[in-house]
C-alpha cells in the first residue's frame, strides 16, 4: 500500500497539471501548451517524483514508528497481571517435575477470566478439575470460547478472579494456528534440545510424519517458514515440538481440526 501511494503521483501529477493549465489558459485567452513546454515540465516531473516518493514511504514508516511507541508506552504503564496460578516456587533452569500430591492435573475454582478489568469477563464463574492420566475434551460451539479457556489454563488469558491450581508446570500446547521458526522441519521438532534418535523416532511416528518426510524433497531437512517449502494445513498441524518435550500434560486444540477422520484417529490413539 506504501508502494501504491509513493508511485501515484508518479502518474497522476503530469496529467493533472496539463490538465489544470490548458484549462486556465482556455479561459484567460492564454497559449496552450507547446512542445517546449510539455518536455520542460515532464523533465521536472521525472527529477522530483523519486524524491516525492521517498517522502511519501518515509511519511508512512513515521507514523507507523510513532503508533509502535504509543502502544509500547500504554504496555509500560499498564497494571502488572497477576498471575493467579498455583505453583511450586522452582528456579527456571530446573527440570518440572510431578506434584504428586495434587489430586489433579489441572484445576480451577471460581475462575473469571478477560483481558480488561474494567469490563464483563470472556469466562465467568469457570469452575473445573482436569483428572491425571485421562482425556478430557472441551465441546462447545463456533465462537464458545474453548480457546479461550485453553489459554486461560495456561495463563495467557489473565484471570480476574479465582485460581487456577496446575499439577505440574510441564505442560505442552498446540494451537489451532500453528507457527514454524525458520529452519528445518527436524529443528522446528526438536528445538534447541539435544538430539536423540530413538526418541525422534518415536515422535515422528506418533505424528504421523514418515510418509510426508518421504514426499518433501530433502526429507526433514527441508526448510520451513520464511523462504522455505509451503506445507499442507495438516503437516503444518503436526510438526510441533510438544511431544518431542516430553510434557506430563498436554494442551490440545486443533484435534478436530484435520480434515481426515483417519488422521484424527491416529493421532488420538498414538498420543
């Protein structure tokens, strides 16, 4: 759009001005335009329409920059969130581990949950325990808010009120949308951990992911993301890194998303 707007005038300004001047030298009785006339003015035209399109792109990259740092200053003075998970205190570089002692794997009590504190909550009154080694499926309509809550779980939608008490800090998600960092589908699986063969192995075949490594052309070291292969929907969908952490919980959205049956399946029963 930036592009569109710098070279418009470009091509609409001769036309304008030639049309602006045989009009004004129509009704004062003035010469038309003549042959010396029109080159000097395209020539002029030719000198100043890069500079006038500089000006136009740099006038857009301006204001773009000035509505990222209001948007950066309304973050900065923004209310810190508060978290209302519950957490066993551990240093980051620490391996989670089980809570044993909590008798599920996920649960929530009187949980409100929205982005604004000042309006009516997205979820309202969301009370709910997530049993350890089961599957538990959130069924509800187009627009119902099951991503929502997903993400609440996992505290990306802040809470307003309530708890939300988690077994476990290893926990994996994978959205409807997936997204890919740019590389190789083996590095988008595995991430910046250590590689192991035996266990790629494995998560590959609970992906599914044996026959279309056979259909890219490098296998899985056929890059993806910016500058690489384009990928089906579904492959998209099932190259993650979740398995490949080892989660003790899984966050799942997109299961009934794949548009073959068999896939869902296969899926359900390998993971």
């Amino acid at each position: 759009m930036q592009t569109v707007a710098a070279y418009v005038t470009q091509v609409f300004a001769p036309v304008l001005t030639f049309t602006v001047f045989s009009v004004r030298a129509r009704d004062s009785g003035d010469s038309t335009l003549d042959t010396a006339r029109v080159f000097t003015a395209l020539s002029l035209f030719a000198l100043l329409s890069e500079p006038l399109a500089s000006l136009v792109m740099a006038l857009a990259a301006f204001l773009g920059a000035a509505g990222s740092f209001v948007r950066i200053q309304q973050f900065l003075e923004s209310e810190e969130r508060a978290d209302m998970k519950n957490q066993d205190d551990r240093d980051i570089s620490e391996k989670p581990k089980l809570d044993s002692s909590s008798p599920d794997a996920i649960a929530v009590q009187g949980g409100d949950f929205g982005w604004d504190s000042a309006k009516e909550p997205l979820l309202k009154g969301i009370n709910l325990s997530i049993p350890w080694q089961k599957l538990t499926m959130v069924v509800g309509p187009v627009g119902c808010g099951k991503s929502t809550l997903l993400q609440a779980l996992l505290g990306e939608v802040p809470a307003l009120a309530g708890s939300v008490r988690l077994g476990s800090t290893s926990i994996a998600y994978c959205a409807q949308e997936p997204w890919h960092m740019n590389g190789t589908v083996r590095q988008a699986i595995v991430g910046c951990e250590e590689y192991d063969e035996k266990w790629y192995a494995r998560v590959v075949h609970a992906c599914s992911l044996r026959r279309d490594f056979r259909e890219l052309p490098m296998g899985d070291s056929s890059r993806i993301g910016s500058g690489g292969i384009a990928l089906s929907g579904g492959q998209s969908q099932r190259i993650v890194r979740l398995l490949w952490a080892a989660p003790v919980s899984l966050v799942l959205a997109l299961m009934t998303t794949f548009r073959h049956s068999h896939v869902q399946s296969m899926l359900a029963e390998r993971l």
